[in-house]
C-alpha cells in the first residue's frame, strides 16, 4: 500500500471524525471494539484481519496518521507500525 502525507490543516480533526462518511462506512463499527486495543504483549491479529476487509481502512489509517492516533489498531497498523511509517516520511 502507498500511502501520501496527509495535509492535517484540511484533514479531519477533533468530533467530525464520529460524522465522517469513511468512519459510518467502517466494518469496525459492527465488531468489538476491544480487539482494537490490544494488551501489551498482544498482537492485535483479529483487529487486523477486521481491516483487511474494510473498504475504508485508508482512510483510517490516514486518520491515524495524521492525528498521531498513539492507541490501537488503525488501518490494519498497530502504534508501532505506524510509528515506522511515519519515520519513513
């Protein structure tokens, strides 16, 4: 997957991310959300398979990106992953 800087002046912030299209659109909302937040020493596995299916897990990891989301599992990448992603920029 390539993934473009997002431009966080014009991106979402703050509560338009609960009204956001991509976010009702988002096969997460009918899971659990605990999957997503993983305990330290898990994997996160079954929350990623979740974004494996999801029509909308680029927007959400740019979401993430762009708010430096330092929680959970976002577009299929946990804190760490994201976190090389960004150095990569």
């Amino acid at each position: 997957m390539t993934l473009e800087r997002v431009d966080t002046r014009t991106h979402l912030g703050g509560n338009a991310f609960r009204t956001a299209r991509w976010v009702q659109r988002a096969v997460c909302a009918q899971t659990d959300p605990e999957s997503f937040f993983p305990e330290r020493g898990q994997t996160g596995h079954a929350a990623k398979k979740v974004c494996a299916r999801c029509g909308v897990s680029r927007e959400c990891l740019e979401y993430a990106l762009a708010h430096e989301e330092r929680f959970g599992i976002w577009g299929g990448l946990s804190p760490n992953e994201r976190c090389e992603v960004n150095a990569r920029w």
